[in-house]
C-alpha cells in the first residue's frame, strides 16, 4: 500500500458536523447491534463473513490463523510493540480484536470514492457495531462488550488512525480522529481481549446482527459475568506483568492483569508518539486511579521474589510459588511440576 499521492477525504469542519449529529443520536448508549464482520488473512487484505469464529483472536485473521498463539510463539498483528519482546504474549491478548464504530465509519467514509472502496471494512477493524457510544465517558478502560457467545474487554490499548487509515479514508479524517476532539469520541475504535464464555468453550463466534451490550466495571453484574467466563489459555498457563500474576484459572486476576498492561500500553504509547489525548482519557490512564484485586498481585519489590505471590496460604511443595487455594496449587503442580504432562501419547 503506497504512501504517496495523498488523498485528502472528507473535510474535517464537514466530519466534525456530521460526528456531532451521530453522537448525539446515541449519547450514553449500552446497548447495540453488529453491523459488519471482517478477517484480514494477510496486511493489507479484507475478507467479509457473516461470522467469525473467536478464541484468543479472530480464526483466520493474520494476528493468528489459528485463533490461538502460544507464549514462546507470540506475535502481534502490526509493528511498534510498546511493552517489550519480554511480554509480546501479554501485548497479542490486550490487541487481539479490533471493533469499530460503524456509525462514525460511515460519515468518515462519505468523502471516499473510486477507486477506493468505500465499505466501512475498509478502515481496517474485524468488528463493527452500531447504536453504541464507545466515547471515553461512555465505555471505560475495564468495561465489557458483551455478545451472546464472547466477551470483549476495554484494556484501554491504543487504537489510532496511521498512514494506512489515511490512504483509505484521507488525511483530514485521520487527522481528526486524532485529535483531542475525534479521540475523546474514541472515533478509531478500541482494540480489546477476549474472555471465552464457560470454562469448557474452547473457542466463541460472532454474528452479524448479534445484539452486544457495554457492562460497566465496578457492578454486580460485570463480577457475575466474569465470574462465567474463561480466560482463553492453556490449562495451567500463567502470566506475568510488572509484578501482576494470574493463573489460566484465574478471570478476575487474568483481567486485572490486562486492563493494568493495556493502560501501560496507553501510557508509553502517548509519550512515545506525542498524543493529543483528552483530559477523561488522561485519567483513566492513571494508575493510581485503578483497582487491582489481590490475588493478580506477586512479589515484594526485589529481585529475589519477582513473580511470587508472597501472601498466598497454600505453597507448592516442589518451589517457591504459593497460591490461594488448593486448586489452584494442584493446577499448577500438574502443568508445571507432573514429569507425564509433557509426554506424547
């Protein structure tokens, strides 16, 4: 995809007239509808379905075609990795699915015409859904998206307009996007992590016209939710992230520990790229404004103990890792410590 022979698009005084009259139609709305479905096998190439198949990212799209990636074999779908070669597993779940803001995608692909296409999937996302307000102060970094068969979590990683976004849909749109008024909107759109909906599905799907719903962090309801979901690992698979854990068994802490790697991400990726973000955005960023349970925490601040959960009551009997039951000891023992689970059959 060429670079050069800017196109300009939709002006942004014209977007940014038509984005007002949208976002008023559905101010604080939670509930809406999937519009448009969308795979990208390789860079730069769009496939539309009627469904896709989900498990830790979309099957078929070239974050991995299988849908599931292993820790020492992890990638991410574009370059400019924020959290290190260290925790590039952590960065492919914050950035596994894209969804887009099919009611803003319209007015901004208004100034296209031929030869360049102009269908929302164009603009590059898998999901796009309707009827939702995804600003800031609607849809906050740890809120769910909730479909009939996956759950979608805000981690808050960052989702901005590129070069590429421009030669789809010009340089006045993706300059407006990005700016502090278009980003307040979260007009680009997030890009979330999945849960898996029990802990027996290995995969989910998602279909257009599914109903989905935002949940809000903090309530009754999200705990529940989270509380039937699964975190798309690989039994006894535990992750790691500045002094974070959480065990495969784990939802709560696993969430805990994306939403707090996702706002990172945000955090280096602002100071790194310059950008032009809100103030509501700004505090969510905050780490001091975020909740983190307990059992997601590990350590004591050295060396010695980085990755250790210190106050757990129940410790494996083969190191030094404890836990704070006897399931999850024994889960953690059978993948990790049984000399017969790596064996072939």
């Amino acid at each position: 995809m060429a670079k050069h022979g800017k196109f300009q698009g939709r002006s942004q005084s014209d977007l940014a007239d038509a984005i007002k009259q949208t976002m008023k139609r559905k101010s604080a709305s939670v509930s809406g509808t999937v519009t448009t479905l969308c795979v990208s096998p390789e860079n730069g190439w769009r496939i539309v379905r009627d469904e896709v198949e989900v498990k830790q990212s979309i099957v078929g799209d070239c974050q991995n075609k299988l849908g599931w990636q292993s820790p020492d074999a992890a990638k991410i779908k574009n370059s400019g990795a924020l959290l290190g070669d260290e925790n590039i597993f952590v960065e492919s779940l914050l950035s596994a699915v894209s969804i887009g803001d099919e009611d803003i995608v319209r007015e901004v692909m208004v100034g296209v015409s031929a030869p360049r296409v102009k269908e929302v999937w164009a603009t590059g996302d898998n999901l796009y859904i309707s009827g939702i307000d995804m600003s800031w102060n609607n849809f906050r970094i740890g809120d769910l998206l909730v479909f009939p068969s996956i759950v979608i979590i805000n981690t808050g990683y960052p989702h901005w307009a590129c070069w590429k976004y421009a030669v789809r849909a010009g340089e006045d749109p993706k300059d407006y996007i990005n700016s502090k008024e278009g980003s307040v909107l979260r007009m680009r759109g997030i890009k979330g992590a999945v849960l898996l909906p029990s802990p027996s599905s290995s995969s989910g799907s998602v279909k257009n016209n599914d109903r989905v719903r935002i949940v809000h962090k903090g309530s009754d309801e999200y705990l529940r939710i989270i509380q039937d979901c699964r975190a798309p690992l690989s039994e006894g698979t535990e992750l790691f992230f500045q002094g974070m854990r959480a065990m495969s068994s784990d939802t709560l802490a696993y969430v805990n520990l994306l939403v707090f790697a996702g706002s990172e991400s945000g955090r280096i990726d602002t100071k790194r790229y310059g950008r032009n973000l809100s103030a509501v955005a700004n505090r969510q960023y905050d780490p001091s404004a975020m909740e983190i349970s307990d059992a997601a925490m590990s350590g004591d601040g050295t060396l010695e103990n980085v990755g250790i959960k210190i106050n757990g009551q129940f410790q494996c009997r083969e190191c030094r890792q404890n836990f704070d039951s006897d399931r999850a000891r024994t889960t953690h023992r059978n993948f990790i410590h049984d000399p017969n689970r790596h064996q072939e059959d």
